[in-house]
C-alpha cells in the first residue's frame, strides 16, 4: 500500500457560509502575516496581497475567456462566500523532508452573472497565496474552451525578476535574465543573455517559476500547481509593472479545450523575507493530491546511477549512431555495468541503444521516428540486462522521441513490455525539438499541424506517459519535460526532469560560471532537477570529433571539484547522476567517496545563507541515519563564510569530513585541486571556510558519539 501517511495529529476544518455579499473579503494566512482582499469592483473581481504592511500584489483582476467571447472576468455579482480552515501534515514516501506541514485557510466565492456560475478558490498559506478558478457544468454555457484567461499579478516597476524567456526555441533551456519586470521581451533577452531575436513566433513573456526581488525587500516567486489537462501559464508583461497570464496556444489559437466543465491549475504566489526562506516552501506540493486510493507506488525507489552519456554529450569520444566509436557497445556496457555496481550504484544509463540515430538526429523533429523496441546491433538488451541484475544493478532505459509524439505513443505499451520484460525500473525520456512551435501531430482531421511544446497537447501527452509508465512499474527522468507543477505527488514515479540547462551544456558550449546560483531560485522552486553533477575532469576532457580525438581546449566545465560535490546537497534530486566516466573518478577516490555516501532520501532541510546569483550554504539531514550533509557554493567571486551548527544536536560530537578549495583552486586556472580536512565540532562550534572563485565546499558530518 501507498505510503503518503498522515501523521499528523488534528485536522481543524471549519466552513463559515456567509450571504451577506460584502464586496471585499479578506483572508489571512494562519500565522496573520500575509492577507488576501478579495473584492468587486465595477462588477470585476480583483484581488490584493499584503505581507504584514508591505504589498505584495496590488490591485490585480481575475478571469477567464471561454469560447464564443462569454466573459467571465465582468458582470458579476457574489452569490456565496465561505471560509475553511486546515492544518494537517503528510509524510512523503521520499523527499527533501519527511514531515510536510500542511496548513492555510481558505476563501470560496462563487460568483455569479446573470444565470452562469464561476468558483473562486483562494488558499492563504504561511508561505504564500493560490487561486484557482472553477465553472462547473451548466447551462448556458455551449464550450468550455478557454481562449483567453486574464488573470492579472500587479506588482511595482521597480520588482526585478529572474527570469527566462517563454514562446522560444529551446523550451527552458535558457541562462536567467534579471532585469525589472517591464523589460521582459525577446529583445531585452537577445541584448543582454542569448541571441533568440529571430525567434518571432509568440509574444514577449516569461515562463515560471518567477521569481522577484521586490522593492519593498520581498521575495515572491510566481508559478502553478497541479498542472493536469491545461496549457502552461506565461507571465506577459502589461507595462508598469503589471504580468498578466498567457496560456499557450494550440495550434488553432485556443488556449485550453475542455469537455464539460473547467478547474484551472492553482496560480501560486509563494512569499518570502529572504531568498533562504523561498527554499523552504513546500506549498507546491501541498497544492497537490496524494495518490489515488488504493495505488500502490512502493515500487519508486531513489537512486543514483551513471550513464554511457558524458563520452557522447561531454567528452565527444563516442556516438549515439552506429559508427566505429558507437558508445552503447556491450564491451563498454559491461566496463561501466562493471565498475558501477562495484561502487553500489542502482542505475546504468546506457543512451544511443536503439533504432533511428544518426548523425543528423538533433534536432528538428524531422528526423527518421525512433523505434523503442529495436536494438542497435551491438547492443543485446536481454543479455546486459541480465548481466546487470546479476551485479545488483539495473540498466536505466532511454527514450528520446525527438519531439515525435504520435510515434512514441504508438510504442508505448510495446516499449514498456519490453523494458520490463528486462527488469528496467527506470527510463530518462527526451523531446528534443529546437524550434519553436514546432511538435508535429496528425489532428482529427488528418491534417498535418504543429504544436508550442509546453500546450495542452503536450500536458496531455506527458499524463499519458506518466500514467501509462507506472502501469508497468517504471520511473521517468524526464528531460525536456514540461515543469514540474508538483505532480511528483500524485505521481511518485515522475521522479525527476531536467527543465533547465542541466551540466549537459558545458559539455557541448558553457553555462558560465554563475548559473547554478540562480537555479536554485527559479527552476528548482518547482521540484527536483536531474542537473547531472558530478563532473571531475573539468577541462582537457572533450574532442574534437569521435574520429578526430584530440583534446578540444577550450572546453571546460565552469566548476571546481568541491562546487560539483556540493551540487548532489543542493540540488535535490531523487534519482541523482554521477556524471563523468569511471575513469575520470578513479583519479579522484577521495571525493568519489563522497558521492557515493551521499544520500538522495533526506528528513530535514536547513538553508544556511544564500543570495541569488551569490551564493548558497545548505544543509541535509539523512533520511535514514543522524549524518548530515552540507553544501556550498559560489559565484565568480571567491567568499569566504562563518558556519555555524546551531542546527545540530546539543551534546553530541560530530566529526566533519570538509572537501574544500586550496589557497590557488580557481574555476577556470585549477578547477580540480581540493583538499580534505577532518575535524570535530559539537552545536556550538563556528568555522571559516573559503570558496574559491567559482567554487565551493561539501562537508560530511557523522556523529560520535
Ligand atoms: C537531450 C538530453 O537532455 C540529453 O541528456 C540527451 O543525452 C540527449 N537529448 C539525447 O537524447
């Protein structure tokens, strides 16, 4: 049986029904710091946000267009309200902490114009706001499809974001751009981070999460939750800094198609006093559903794995297509099958297995289909597979679709079967497409159309995978996914995704060297991120070509050793990478020995410090011992910071193990020079560790006694 428990103690739930039709309600958060006003005005609802004094959202209308222009955004008058409470807690089968406190109250209004009726649904967390809109079925209304919503998120022009472009080529896969809110545009991007003015398709807007440093010292990040059978919300900016919600469209200029009646993703405001404090949020997930009834997920299991993958993407030695230098040869497959059970890894990706690579793969979405089923031809399935349950370990599938959907759904069962016919319990999917608008599907009509990757088409399509995907007991590592909303708990075998630039690019161009300061912030608020740590040779490791192989010396990974050790306590991920090739660790046993002890299941998260863009100290607590972990890392800048372990145990002893930067580790002049220093601390000890420039720091911490 499933395993979401709840183990709190008391659910308080109160309904106070009121007729009394004020036009401005307010509701505030259980601990009264933040509040929500609800109110009409000229028969339009508006909403507003206040964090103690400060405002958070000023003035903002709600609402929705349907089909055949019905406005519900105005001519509404309120015919219910009614207010809830809850508080309750669950426990997540696993997570980044095993104790989720789950508590707000909440606002319903039910509006009503002329005989239509619309839901309005507020929740008021310690952590933040969401909404929701709900039109149940009725009469009056001929479609459901929703071709405009107006949701508005007002904020001051004087708020900057973080922030990537939306409507653009390469899904998420952008570097931050951090400018006021009005300056969001393709232009603004293209002068400032990445070329992509070419790109004319789509409006100027952002994808979330948002995440802003407002004027008045807030911090707010701006999302959704529980992203099912909709389109992706966009944040446009209006001008004085005013974002309104856009939906993607299909490829026939509606946004959303639905049946019979509407329940949108909850519109998440999360709100915090520091960047630290946004980490700590869980109300993304709380925003989401346990698993249904009577599932059982106790078959997902976190891991960490390695991949014949870095020698294509990273050092270029090898090739996904079939060639002299093919990568996922059984003679290598059992090298790394060899040394990764030998270190206790639980997975061994092997990419570039099956029918349809070749040379030109990437990525258009014209290449030929994929078959899933159908092996290269020095690549036997049944044998390694076997081989590698014999050592303990498991081979991790791989599916890129290259953006081919109706092909890929097409194999979905066979591909599965087969999969589990080989004892495969996890698979890393793909959709690379680098153009925008550009997912190709046969409509009802057998015409050829395309589609914005993250619309309701492709929302439809990865439920369908997922769904299908636990039928046969398998977990996905979804890369090119659409963002994590917090299905991860309904879900539990959606167990991680990449939506961001992951390590992958400084193999094949660079992140730069701040880039993962940010993440944290923006794409890591949304849920876990396969960002494939763990890169020790960090430069002279790529070729020139697979035929030509000499060393290509410009490449490097921004990064030093220390950094890529503290990414697997900071960047959270229930399936976590090592990265680099076996080699590339023996060089290093000391610090391998780190990730491999490392756990990927945790009970308690404490941020430390942190700074957008700057820097970031984290600590984890393992789910299953009293160790804890700890993570550290820089931007360009070397720092130097004072640690305290007031969050440890009174009167116990601790022992650190610190893998830390040398006096002359630098990210770029000597990246893989680190040291180890052992010593032992109790709960009120401090210590000074410097970072390098670009570096960092990851510390064991075992008790002694
Ligand atoms: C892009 C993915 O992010 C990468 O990890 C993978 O190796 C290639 N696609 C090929 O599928």
């Amino acid at each position: 049986m499933f395993i979401m428990k709840k183990i709190f103690v008391s659910i308080s739930l109160f309904f106070f029904v009121s007729c009394s039709f004020n036009s401005q309600t307010t509701v505030k958060s259980p601990d009264s710091s933040i509040s929500l006003d609800f109110q009409l005005s000229n028969d339009q609802p508006f909403y507003t946000i206040k964090k103690n004094k400060k405002v958070v959202i000023e003035k903002s209308l709600l609402g929705l267009i349907l089909e055949n222009k019905l406005d519900f955004s105005s001519g509404f008058k309120i015919q219910e309200t009614s207010n809830s409470s809850y508080s309750d807690s669950w426990a997540p089968s696993f997570g980044e902490e095993s104790n989720i406190i789950n508590e707000y109250n909440q606002l319903s209004i039910i509006l009503h114009k002329d005989s239509l009726e619309m839901k309005l649904i507020f929740r008021v967390f310690d952590d933040g706001v969401a909404f929701k809109y709900e039109i149940p079925n009725q009469t009056g209304i001929p479609s459901y499809d929703i071709i405009d919503e107006k949701t508005e998120f007002n904020l001051s022009p004087n708020d900057k974001a973080w922030w990537i472009p939306a409507f653009s080529y390469r899904r998420y896969e952008f570097l931050h751009a951090y400018s006021s809110i009005d300056s969001i545009s393709k232009k603004y991007f293209s002068d400032s981070v990445e070329d992509i003015s070419y790109d004319t398709l789509g409006i100027d807007a952002a994808h979330t999460p948002l995440t802003l440093k407002k004027k008045n010292g807030l911090y707010v990040s701006l999302h959704e939750a529980n992203l099912i059978n909709f389109s992706s919300m966009t944040l446009a900016p209006k001008g004085d800094g005013n974002l309104e919600a856009e939906l993607y469209p299909w490829s026939d200029g509606i946004k959303v198609k639905l049946e019979s009646e509407i329940i949108s993703p909850w519109r998440t405001i999360q709100i915090a006093e520091n960047s630290s404090d946004l980490l700590s949020s869980n109300m993304i997930l709380n925003l989401n559903d346990d698993p249904e009834e009577g599932s059982d997920f106790s078959w997902v299991k976190p891991g960490k794995y390695m991949g014949v993958w870095w020698e294509m993407i990273g050092t270029n030695q090898s090739t996904w297509w079939p060639s002299a230098n093919h990568g996922a040869n059984n003679k290598k497959v059992i090298k790394y099958l060899d040394f990764a059970s030998k270190h206790k890894f639980d997975g061994l990706l092997v990419e570039g297995w099956n029918i349809g690579w070749h040379p030109e793969w990437c990525c258009s979405g014209n290449g030929n289909p994929f078959s899933f089923t159908e092996t290269q031809d020095d690549f036997d399935l049944p044998y390694l597979s076997k081989y590698a349950k014999g050592k303990g370990i498991r081979l991790v599938g791989h599916h890129e679709t290259g953006g081919q959907i109706q092909n890929y759904e097409s194999q979905l069962d066979d591909a599965y079967s087969l999969y589990k016919e080989n004892g495969i319990k996890f698979i890393k999917t793909g959709y690379v497409n680098d153009v925008s608008k550009n997912i190709k599907r046969i409509d009802e009509n057998g015409n050829i159309v395309y589609e914005w990757h993250h619309g309701q088409f492709m929302i439809n399509h990865m439920q369908r995978v997922i769904e299908k995907a636990a039928e046969y007991e398998i977990s996905i590592i979804k890369h090119e996914p659409i963002k994590d909303t917090g299905l991860r708990r309904k879900y539990p075998n959606f167990i991680s995704r990449e939506g961001a630039k992951g390590q992958e690019f400084n193999g094949f161009s660079s992140n730069g060297v701040n880039h993962i300061t940010v993440l944290p912030f923006t794409r890591m608020l949304s849920g876990p991120m396969d960002y494939t740590p763990g890169i020790f040779q960090l430069n002279n490791f790529r070729f020139k070509s697979p035929d030509n192989k000499v060393i290509d010396n410009a490449a490097i990974v921004p990064s030093t050793i220390t950094k890529e050790l503290a990414l697997y306590v900071i960047m959270y991920s229930p399936m976590q990478m090592a990265a680099d090739l076996p080699e590339h660790y023996l060089k290093h046993p000391q610090a391998f020995e780190f990730i491999k002890n490392v756990p990927v299941d945790w009970s308690e998260k404490v941020v430390i410090d942190s700074k957008i863009g700057s820097h970031i100290i984290l600590a984890r607590k393992d789910k299953f011992s009293e160790n804890w972990y700890l993570g550290g890392i820089t931007n360009q800048e070397s720092r130097t910071v004072k640690l305290d372990f007031s969050f440890l145990e009174d009167d116990k002893i601790y022992n650190l193990n610190i893998f830390q930067d040398t006096d002359n580790t630098h990210w770029k002049e000597n990246p893989m020079k680190y040291e180890v220093v052992s010593r032992l601390i109790s709960s009120n000890s401090t210590i000074d560790l410097t970072m390098a420039e670009g570096g960092g720091f990851a510390i064991e911490i075992t008790v002694t006694k």
